[in-house]
C-alpha cells in the first residue's frame, strides 16, 4: 500500500470515530486505490516485461551459435554478450534522449534531451492513457530494445567478420542511427504525425535490424567456400538442438517484447497481443514448413525454425489492431516469404549464415505493410510504405557508411588463415568444445 493510500485510510478511520461524514471521502478513496493499484499492476509487469525481453538475447545468442560452425561459438557468444553492454550504455548516454527528444526537436525529425539520463526521478511517473509506470522503467524497457536490434546485424555477419570492426560499427549504429530513427515514430516524430503504426517494431527494431545486417553482409562478402564454381554449398550449423532451444528463448521472450508494448497491465490489450503474437508465430511455422516439404521434397527444421520468428517478427508492428484471424494469415504469409527470401539471397550470393536478413528485413516489411492491409480504415497502406521507405534510406545507407568507414580503415574481415581455423582460436584463443579438435578448411 502507498503511502497516499495509507494516509487516506488513517483519515477515514479517524473521521468515522469522531463521527463525521465520511461518505464522499470513502468514494474518493476508492479512485485512489484503483488508481494506485493499476499503477503497481502496470509497472511491475512493465517491469516482467524487461526480463522477458532480457531473455532474447540468449535466445539470439542460442540461435546464431547452433546455426553456424563450432570454431566460431565462442565469437558468437562474445559478440552477443558485449552487445548487450554497449545497448544498455549508449541508450544511457545518448539513444535515450535521442528517440524521445521532447520538445527539442526540429519539425519531429530529429531531436536531442541532452546526455545521460540523470533526469529521470523516481516516483514521476509517463501517463499511458489511464495507466501509468515509472520513467526509470520506461528507460530499462526501451534499452533492451535498442540492445536487440543490435544482435540482428551479428548473425548475418557471422563467421568472417573482425570483432573490434564489428563492435565498433555496432556501437554507432545502435547509440545514434537507431534511437534516431525510433524518434521519428515513438518519439511522436514526424511518421508518428502521419499515423504511421508500428506497434513493437517490426521496423523500428526488426527491419532497421535487417538494414544494417544487408549492409554488413554486402560489404564483407560470403564466407569462404559458400559459392563454388557459381553454384552455392550448404554450410551447415553444428548444433540444431541449440538453434531450437534458441526460438523457443526467442518466443518467450516476444511475450514481453509485444505484451510489453501495450505499456500497461491492461488484462484486454495484454492478453489480445499474446493470442495475436502466438497464432501468427504458430501460423509461421506452417508456412515455411509446407513450402520447404513441397519445395525442397523434405521437412527443413532451420525453415521451421525461421517461419516461426518470421511470424513473430511480421505480428509485432499491428499485434495490437489486426484481428485474430489476420494475425494467423500474417504469420503464415510470413513463413512462406521467409523461404523464398532465404532462397533468393542464397542465389544472389548474399551469405547470410542464419537468415536474420529474411527474417528481420522482409519479413519486417512485410508485417509494417499488413498494418495497412489488415488494420482497418484507421490505417493508411501508403502511410505504412512511406514509413517503410524512410527507415529503409536512412537505416541502410548509414550501415553502409559506418561498415564502409571501418573497411577502409581498420578493415571488416579476419584473415583467410583464420577464417578457416575458427573465429575462436583467432580472435579470442580459446574453443568452445575442448578435448578434441574443431580446425577444419569448412
């Protein structure tokens, strides 16, 4: 109990001993509680909402390890681990007060508060509507988002790429190309004006993701031995039952990622996203199953695995206004895409080692576009493309020039020799699998 709360029943009681009216004070009381109690509710679940989010990153860390090769986990595991460091302190430096400038913003297209995030003070509180939470936990809430869309570029570069170059490009990317682009929607920016919708980010985080991860993969080139003679050679993952465990981390967290996006604990608009986000994860996983069983003659289980976070990634912009039955089409057109687009980027000799380009990229778009087919009349198609478009510019040419400025300088690719011994050995000196020796020319 509060001490408003407290103070007012303590009031109440002595009024009735003395005998005076207390009618009108005890329906008074009744708001304040049930005010007092929606706030607790919206904040601690805002709060569950964290650690759910939180959790993802193992996820990606789980997923981007099994799905490539055992001389590389331990950079997989390094990367995922220092990015959530450098998105947690860019986004307390910088990122915080750059996507939500306030009033120091040009005509809502870019704005700065100032550094850090000293002004934040416990007990003031961001008004949601009728509920309201915390601004420390509105801050840790966004920070883990900004942290995600980071991890994105890791996968897709995998297994060839320099750790200082790519920790260097990451911090950039995510401390003022990514909070700055969030401005323009979250920030009550200039799309946010138009009406464009994205709800958790299937652009603001998934596709800006996807943007900077095409740009590394461009610039860095395919991996050793992936395209030979014009045709393309399977590299397989070492560990399938990690890359499962890793979605399922992924799903679990996405109950936070969009349940949390609701931004209270709201019992109607909570649990309508979790059903919306479930049905079009599950709907996803059929869809890239039938395709790959017909396509390919055999069940694929990293096509199953990516139909699910494609369905995930393209629910998360309209979880909140698409209907139940929408969600499921969403989620299954989804799967399918996520399978031609990971064939198609195969054939264009784009090496993208566990289909973060597909899945956050594409499958982005395509869930930003659905708002404006499947959202009612309340939403704008073209609106929905504009902001698609602007995001894509921005996003992509800025990825281009942060891992253009590290090529030229301090170069993006690790040595053929340690290409092939391992990522592990080269740039960390350690295996993640002792006892026996992972050196392979594959």
């Amino acid at each position: 109990m509060s001490k408003s709360v407290f103070s007012a029943v303590m009031l109440l009681f002595v009024l009735s001993l003395v005998g005076l009216p207390v009618a009108g004070l005890a329906e008074e009381l009744a708001d304040v509680s049930a005010m007092d109690a929606m706030f607790w509710a919206s904040n601690t679940w805002m709060l569950v909402a964290t650690i759910l989010v939180f959790i993802m990153h193992l996820g990606f860390a789980s997923l981007e390890a099994g799905m490539t090769r055992a001389k590389n986990t331990v950079n997989i595991l390094f990367k995922n681990t220092a990015i959530v460091a450098i998105g947690l302190l860019t986004y307390a430096l910088v990122g915080f007060n750059l996507m939500y400038p306030g009033d120091f913003s040009i005509a809502g297209f870019f704005g700065f508060a100032g550094f850090g995030i000293g002004g934040l003070a416990d007990g003031i509180v961001v008004d949601s509507g009728v509920n309201a939470f915390t601004e420390w936990t509105d801050f840790i809430f966004q920070a883990m988002f900004a942290a995600t869309a980071a991890t994105i570029i890791s996968g897709a570069v995998a297994e060839r790429i320099k750790l200082g170059s790519f920790l260097l490009v990451i911090t950039f990317y995510v401390a003022f190309i990514y909070p700055w682009l969030g401005s323009w929607q979250w920030g009550e920016g200039w799309l946010y004006e138009r009406g464009f919708h994205d709800f958790a980010g299937s652009t603001l985080v998934h596709s800006v993701g996807g943007w900077g991860a095409l740009a590394g993969v461009i610039l860095l080139g395919p991996r050793l031995g992936k395209y030979v003679n014009g045709s393309s050679k399977p590299i397989m993952g070492h560990n399938m039952p990690l890359a499962t465990i890793g979605v399922f981390l992924l799903w679990f967290g996405w109950f936070g990622f969009n349940g949390g996006s609701v931004l209270s604990a709201d019992p109607e608009g909570v649990s309508f996203v979790f059903v919306t986000t479930s049905l079009a994860a599950a709907a996803g996983i059929m869809g890239a199953m039938a395709v790959s069983w017909i396509v390919q003659k055999k069940p694929d289980l990293t096509m199953a695995l990516n139909g699910a976070l494609a369905g995930l990634v393209g629910i998360t912009a309209g979880a909140d206004v698409v209907s139940v039955s929408s969600s499921i089409i969403i989620g299954l057109i989804a799967g399918v895409i996520v399978f031609f687009s990971v064939i198609g980027l195969d054939r264009a000799k784009l090496d993208d080692p566990v289909g973060a380009i597909s899945v956050h990229l594409v499958c982005g778009i395509w869930g930003t576009l659905a708002v404006g087919i499947f959202g009612g009349e309340d939403f704008s198609f073209v609106t929905q493309l504009i902001g698609v478009v602007a995001y894509g510019v921005v996003a992509f040419i800025g990825a281009m020039v942060l891992f253009g400025i590290a090529k030229a300088t301090l170069g993006i690719r690790v040595s053929e020799e340690e290409e092939l011994s391992g990522l592990d050995i080269g740039e960390h000196g350690m295996e993640a699998y002792t006892g026996f020796s992972i050196y392979t020319t594959q």
